[in-house]
C-alpha cells in the first residue's frame, strides 16, 4: 500500500500523531470536529478506498462508556467503509496522552519541569493538564509549537504508547494482508 489515512478531529491531535508516528506514508487529516471526522472517514474508504485509521478521543475511563462508544462509532465506519481496510482507535482518555508518555521529553518542550500532581492528573486528564501547563494566551498555537520542539528521541519513546502502537499495527496488518475487510476496534489505553 502507498498510502494510508489517519483522520482526527483537532490539530493538536494531528501534530501529535504526525510528529510521533513520523511516516512518509501516512496522510493525517484534521477535520476538526468529531462528527466532520467520522464523516471524513467513511467517505475516504467508500469513495478513495484508502486503509483508513479513525482517531478519537474516548473522554472517558468508564468501561461502558468506552464499549458503547466502540460499538456506536466502529459500527458507523463499518457501515459506510465500503469493505475496505479500517480502524476505530479510541484513545483513552484522549491523544494527549502520548506526550505524557516520556515525561522528561514533555518537560524539556514545554522548558519545564511537571509537577508530580500534574502528571498523576494527566493520567485521567491529559488534555486539560497539558492546556493549563501551557497557559492562557494561544493555548492551541503554543501546543502545537510545544509538540514541534520534542526531540526526536522523546518521539521514538512515545512511539510506544498504546495509541500509535495501534496505528502501526493497522499499517503493518494491510501491508501484510492481514487485515480484515471490517472494522477492528482498539482500545488504546
């Protein structure tokens, strides 16, 4: 395959995915609202039919909450997927994560330290714990640069969180022809 789709609904979260997953191949899409996302990416595998990865943020760590999400949302992109490879990837509780992944990476982009309670918090809040680091003023423009200062060993760390170490593994499954022709929903927690 040539190319894949990875689409997100926030920028913030296709920086992250873009910088960390750091693969020529991929073409990452913000759509910037979730159900522009879930539109997007059921248009792109019934239209172009590219291997498509749909990102989303799960906004929970209650068990129900995350199966009924899995089935409402990998039901719709099994639905209109044309039969073409794909993947539901819930990040839980949001992309944010990964980069509270190698705290020491985090905190030379950010140009200081986290405080012990930010970082437990970020394992529950990440996107509200990463905003309040950064501050008031462009909270959304200083993200985006924070992210584009990690350094690249900090980036080949958080490769191994559970949400890009799905991705890959989609890449790699329709590279080898072993994926399936309908939805595989992951966890990524």
């Amino acid at each position: 395959m040539d190319c894949f789709v990875i689409v997100v609904d926030n920028a913030v979260a296709a920086r992250i995915v873009e910088r960390v997953l750091a693969d020529s191949r991929v073409d990452v899409r913000n759509e910037q609202e979730r159900s522009n996302a879930m539109m997007s990416a059921t248009r792109i595998l019934f239209y172009d039919t590219t291997p498509t990865v749909l990102l989303l943020d799960s906004d929970s760590l209650e068990d129900r909450a995350i199966e009924e999400e899995q089935l409402e949302i990998g039901g719709y992109l099994r639905r209109g997927s044309g039969g073409h490879p794909n993947r539901l990837v819930l990040a839980i509780p949001q992309v944010e994560g990964v980069l509270f992944s190698d705290r020491a990476g985090l905190e030379n982009a950010l140009g200081k330290k986290i405080k012990d309670d930010d970082f437990f918090e970020a394992r529950f809040r990440p996107k509200a714990v990463f905003y309040r680091l950064l501050g008031k003023k462009n909270p959304q423009e200083r993200a985006l640069a924070v992210i584009d200062r990690i350094d690249e060993t900090s980036l080949r760390r958080m490769a191994a969180h559970p949400v890009i170490r799905d991705i890959r593994q989609f890449i790699d499954d329709v590279e080898r022809g072993k994926t399936g022709r309908t939805a595989k929903v992951r966890r990524a927690s």
